[in-house]
C-alpha cells in the first residue's frame, strides 16, 4: 500500500475508486464501505484510494477540544492495508484547506488532485467549507466532473449504526466485548515496555509494563482478560490499568501479566488485545488479600480466553 501527502503525486492512479474519511478504528462500518469500493476495483481493475487528512480536522478547527482516538496512525495505516486499499492520500488539513467551497473541493481535489472515477460515502458525509456539501451536492456535480457516486447506508448493528464515537464511548465504559463487536476485533493498545515497581514480581505476578500511550481512548481502571501480542506471537494475559491504590496513589500505568510465565519483554514493543472487564480498581486491606483477587482473576481469565474462538490461552505463533 502506498501512503501519498500531495495530490501532485496522485496522477496516473488507474482508476480510482475513492473514499474518504478519517477511519479512526477501522469499524465494521468503515469495513463495509471499503469492501463495497475494492470490489468495484476489482471489477474495474482499477485502484482503491482513501482519502484522509492529517491532523484531525478538529484539532484545526475545534483546538481546544480535547480528542481521544481509537487508533494511531501507525495502526491506522496497517488496519487500511489488511481492508485491501491500494492508496492511502493522507492531506494536510490546514484553516485554508478548510476554506474551500464545496465546488473548490470537488474541482481540485476529487477531479484534478485524485482523478476521481468512483466516489463512495456514508450518506451523512458533509464537505467543504462550514460543512455546506452534501451527497446531494456531490450527486448533482459527479456527472459534470466525471465522477459516480455512491451514498452508501450505516452498519447497524444491535439496534444503532455503527459509528467511531459509539465505540469510544464503549470502551470507555469497559464494555470491551460489544467494542469488540462493533470495531470487528478486539480493542488494542500498543507501547514499549518499561520498567516498573516491581510490585507484581513481589506478588509472584511479574508484569509487563507500559505507560498508557498519549491521545489515545482509555478503558476504565480495573482489571481485563486479555492476550499480549508481540511480532507473530501471542500470549494470553490478565491486564491492570490504574494507579496502585493498595500501596499508594502512583503513576496510571498498565500491567500485563502473561498467564504461562513471564518472559523478558523490556524495551519490546507489544500489544494488549482486551477482551472482557472483570472488575474495576480496589484498595486491598494488605499484598497477600491482593495476591489471592489477582489469583482468581487469573483463574477467570482462563475460562474466558478458552471461551474465544480462536483465542488461545496458551502460547501462539
């Protein structure tokens, strides 16, 4: 997959069949969109484009907004490859871009920057300038800039459509199965591990730690049933965010406990897959009322990650 950051380097794409969004997930509805575009593709033999932009719009026009997402642009731009898109055109988006008339936009971006062939959105999408451009706008204009357009309906699943937001406030929640549900996968997050206090060590529960990585949504402190992956293995693990209350407030940290022996994973980059929520944060009245709850959990976690197609809780690769 090529990764583009100009429409001057966008000529000679072969027929493009363009989306555009800010993906932030890669959910089941933005799944859905993409399938519909990289069939055309394939029927036409030509190239699957998404276009987004960098950085988020809002953090341009809404600065002091503050923004939490579901995934950074690292794993953005891997989850857009694994979908089958053939180009990601990744813009800058600036107060002048921003500026743009819907008509400008379509002109110069759609027709003279992509090439535009094939255009599929949500039948909400909204462009240009103080969000004035519609599907309608866009219907109307394809035929005259050699463009067809296809408004495609949202993924509605458990009674509501399927939408960034709705999954952010999941998680958030610790309601880490119906994210999962909603996203087509388990939620990630992923960082470098660290050195910490060696407190699960003490407790005969060595950890892997990580700090929680910047900008990104956080499940609520507690404990999860979850797997660590790392390169093309994975490991099922039981999971902590939080700040340690039974031994003082510290640093928000998360830990990760590998449920088949610990491994040297300092300086390693991985991923916690999380699954399902056991419970939220406690203070324990002493390590050994801690070390027993931590042995359940444990116990837990086995029969869920047994419960899991395809979910081993034992070592993959």
């Amino acid at each position: 997959m090529k990764v583009l950051e100009r429409l001057q380097d966008c000529a000679g794409l072969r027929f493009p069949v363009v989306t555009i969004g800010n993906f932030d997930g890669v959910h089941v509805g933005h799944q859905a969109v993409l399938k519909l575009a990289r069939d055309r593709v394939r029927l036409r033999q030509g190239t699957a484009v998404v276009l987004t932009f960098e950085p988020h719009p809002l953090r341009v026009l809404a600065p002091g907004m503050e923004l939490k997402f579901l995934s950074d642009p690292e794993e953005k731009l891997a989850l857009l490859e694994e979908a089958g898109v053939d180009v990601v055109v990744r813009l800058p988006f600036t107060r002048e871009f921003a500026a743009q008339t819907p008509d400008e936009f379509m002109a110069q971006v759609l027709q003279d920057g992509l090439g535009t062939r094939e255009l599929f959105v949500g039948q909400n999408f909204r462009f240009g300038k103080e969000r004035l451009g519609t599907i309608q706008t866009l219907m109307e204009a394809g035929p005259r800039l050699g463009f067809t357009v296809h408004a495609i309906s949202p993924v509605v699943l458990e009674g509501a459509p399927v939408s960034s937001t709705r999954i952010r406030d999941l998680v958030q929640a610790g309601a880490m199965a119906e994210a999962a549900t909603l996203l087509g996968r388990p939620y990630t997050l992923r960082g470098t591990v660290i050195h910490g206090n060696r407190r699960g060590g003490e407790l005969g529960y060595p950890t892997a730690n990580l700090l929680p990585p910047e900008g990104r949504v956080l499940p609520p402190d507690g404990v999860y049933a979850t797997q660590l992956k790392m390169d093309t293995q994975t490991w099922g693990a039981v999971t902590y965010i939080g700040t340690r209350p039974t031994f003082g407030e510290g640093v928000r940290m998360i830990e990760t406990y590998l449920l088949d022996g610990g491994r040297d994973l300092y300086g390693c980059r991985v991923t916690i897959l999380f699954h399902e929520r056991l419970r939220g944060d406690q203070t324990f009245e002493s390590a050994d009322y801690l070390a027993r709850q931590i042995a359940a959990d444990v116990a837990r976690t086995r029969d869920i990650l047994r419960g899991l197609s395809g979910a081993p809780a034992r070592p993959s690769s």
